[in-house]
C-alpha cells in the first residue's frame, strides 16, 4: 500500500472507526466512510476530526469524490485521505475536490504522481483548491 500526504503535518497515528462507531464515540478523532455513507453525518463534528477516509472501493465509483466536496465546502480542513482503488489518473482530480493524502492500494510512483500534479498549468472549472480556471484569468 502506498501512502502520499500533501500536508506538512505529522500524519495522524489514531485508527479510524467506523461511521456508526464514531456516532457513539465522542472521543474519535478518526473515522472512514465507506462509499454510500453520508458525508454529512460527519458537518456537526469536523472540529474534532483530524483525519477523514473516504473508501475509493473502484475507480470507477465517484461518491468519494462528492464526500470530499461536501467536506471541504462544509470548512474541514483536517486530513482527508482517499484509500482503495486509486490510480495515477484519478490523483489530479482527487486534489482538484480535496483530498489532501492518498492511500492506494497498488503502488503509486512519487515522481509520476508530482509529474501528474503539474502536467497542466491550467484548469477549466472552478474546484475545491484554490487554482483560478482560465476563463477567470482571461477575463479578471
């Protein structure tokens, strides 16, 4: 398994729970959900969390990224961590919606991924980063 973190802190070392276990456990600070569970269970407690995992079951399976969305619209601004089926292809719009590590399941070349990050200066769509699309650089 691969581990890449974009974060300059320490990675969090506390195991995640469950979703339903995180419900009845108010000291977690860690949980995962798995693909199909609401993201939005988690908005009244983002304060205390400090890592979020998102199962990525297939890459062709997209709810993860909409979870990360939600999230991130939402204020959280823990780690946010995609684990399972992750590929090379998929990593630039798992940044581009907000997850901030990925743990894949086949290995991921750090160089290959850095190389996929900056391959294209420009974006079309406005996201969850911070990057400005084109259109809005033309056009102020």
């Amino acid at each position: 398994m691969t581990l890449l973190r974009f974060r300059d802190d320490a990675a969090h070392e506390e195991p995640q729970v469950t979703l339903d276990a995180f419900l009845s456990q108010p000291e977690a600070t860690a949980v995962r959900l798995e693909s199909g569970e609401d993201a939005r269970a988690l908005l009244p407690y983002l304060d205390r969390l400090q890592l979020i995992e998102i199962a990525i079951p297939k890459f062709r399976d997209g709810r993860g990224y909409s979870a990360a969305a939600i999230l991130r619209e939402a204020g959280y601004t823990g780690e946010l961590r995609a684990q399972g089926d992750v590929l090379l292809d998929q990593v630039v719009f798992l940044r581009r919606c907000g997850f901030d590590a990925l743990s894949s399941e086949a290995p991921l070349d750090e160089a290959a991924v850095a190389e996929a990050l900056h391959r294209f200066p420009g974006v079309y769509q406005k996201a969850i980063d911070d990057r400005r699309p084109v259109w809005a650089l033309r056009h102020g």
